[in-house]
C-alpha cells in the first residue's frame, strides 16, 4: 500500500511520527466508459477553453477567482497557510465514540507508526482501548480542513474523518410525521418483532452479493448467451391493519426459526 500523507500524531506534548494509509477499497466491478457506436474508449480530456488545446498536468495550476484576477497558489502556498495543521493530526477532546453521530462519519484511514514512534503509537493505542474513547481533532489533507477522531481497532489506530457540523442538510424540508395514533399494542408488538430479529453485528454476514450477480450476467453475455430480465411485482398487503401484519411478522419468524 502507498501512503496518503506523512505527519504525526499531536497527544498532550507527545508526537507521534505516522503514515495515513486508506482503510478502505471498493468492492464494485470497474466498468469503462464505451462509445455507443463502436465501442471505443472515452477519454476525458483536459482543455484550455480559449485555445481548445489538451493541458497535461504538469502544465495546470490552482487559482482562486479575487476581485475578477486569478491569485495562482502552489503547493508551498497550501503548507504556508497552516503548516501545523498540514502536518499534524493534534488531538484536542477526548470524547466516548456513542456520542458522536453516524452521520458525521466519512472516511477512514489506518495509521502505521514510524520506528521512533513505535512506542508512544502502542501506549496511545492502549489508553483509548482502556478508557473506551476516541481523540478528537482536525487535520489538513489535499488542501482540505476536516474534523477526524483516532481511535483504536484491534492493534491498529484508526484516523476516521468526519464531516463538519454545516455540511449535514437540515431536514426541515424533509416531510415526515411529527405525531400518529401508535396504539400502545402495536408499539408492544413492533418491540417484540424487534427483540426477537435482534443479535450481535457482524459486518461479514453481509455481502456485496450484486457485484457477484453482475459479473456472472457479464460473463454469460460474452459467452452470448440471452440473460432473462426477472419480472418483478409490488406486493401490497392485503390488510391495512398494523396489528395483523406486526403477528403475521412475529409468526414467520417464528416458522423460520
């Protein structure tokens, strides 16, 4: 693996010297972009708009549009903005992980220490597994200011970026009941369905079994064989009743137990 960022890790007065590497690969097929006609490749070009002429990267540069004149940055620019912040992860709040929201998690990375750090790495690592907590702090990667926590999984400490607090849409304009008629029979019903489908997470129940039925139809079409599109039909229940259907759910699942 290649690493997304050299740094260190900010705790109280100690620093800890680390590699950000990315925790996470996609599970999807890699499908190419063809032209209809032919079947040929699509290139995505980059293109002068006054000139209609390719740029290769060696020759683009960033701008921010000021008062109508682009003010061109480089990298140095970016680093001189906030060299702390670009190359330390500083730990400022130790908070318990329940606290914090699923909706700010974004991205996660693995962090691997360097030599030097190798002891203060397993000490960090081992008071956040013995307290049940996460660091809390913000970092600069490719130009980008972002909240993040560490926090230790298994031997590995774990960076976990989080989105900032104004990047959540408000859900004002999403319309959803603010009161029903729930009878407390059907909330009692509708507990019990849920305590008795309840058991311990386990991610590797749950597989990307589309991806898998993707390429098996991939592959009988370039065998050319003609793959039947499955006709598929909205079932309604026959009953509107909440409490019906909460016993017809407890009752299959009791069968299929």
């Amino acid at each position: 693996m290649r690493s997304l960022w050299t740094g260190a890790i900010g705790f109280g007065l100690v620093n800890i010297p680390v590699k950000l590497f990315s925790a996470t690969e996609a599970s999807s097929l890699d499908l190419d972009m063809l032209d209809k006609k032919d079947h040929s490749n699509i290139r995505f070009m980059r293109v002068n708009e006054k000139t209609g002429k390719e740029v290769k990267w060696e020759g683009i540069v960033k701008g921010y549009l000021l008062n109508d004149r682009y003010v061109i940055l480089d990298d140095k620019d970016f680093e001189t903005a906030n060299a702390e912040k670009t190359k330390t992860i500083t730990i400022t709040d130790f908070v318990l992980e329940k606290e914090i929201d699923s909706m700010y998690y974004e991205t996660p990375y693995y962090l691997e220490p360097d030599k030097s750090g190798e002891r203060a790495y397993v000490l960090l690592r081992d008071a956040l597994q013995k307290t049940g907590k996460v660091g809390v702090s913000t970092f600069v990667m490719r130009n980008k200011e972002a909240p993040a926590i560490v926090r230790a999984s298994g031997d590995v400490i774990v960076l976990n970026r989080l989105r900032f607090a104004e990047e959540i849409r408000d859900t004002k304009e999403i319309k959803v009941p603010a009161r029903a008629s729930v009878k407390p029979a059907e909330l009692k019903m509708a507990i019990s369905l849920i305590n008795q489908s309840t058991g311990k997470f386990d991610i590797k129940k749950y597989k990307d079994t589309y991806t898998a039925a993707l390429l098996k139809l991939i592959k009988a079409k370039g065998k050319g064989k003609k793959v039947a599109t499955p006709q598929l039909k909205v079932v309604h229940n026959k009953t509107k009743d909440l409490m019906e259907q909460l016993k017809a759910s407890l009752t299959k699942k009791k069968k299929a137990s």
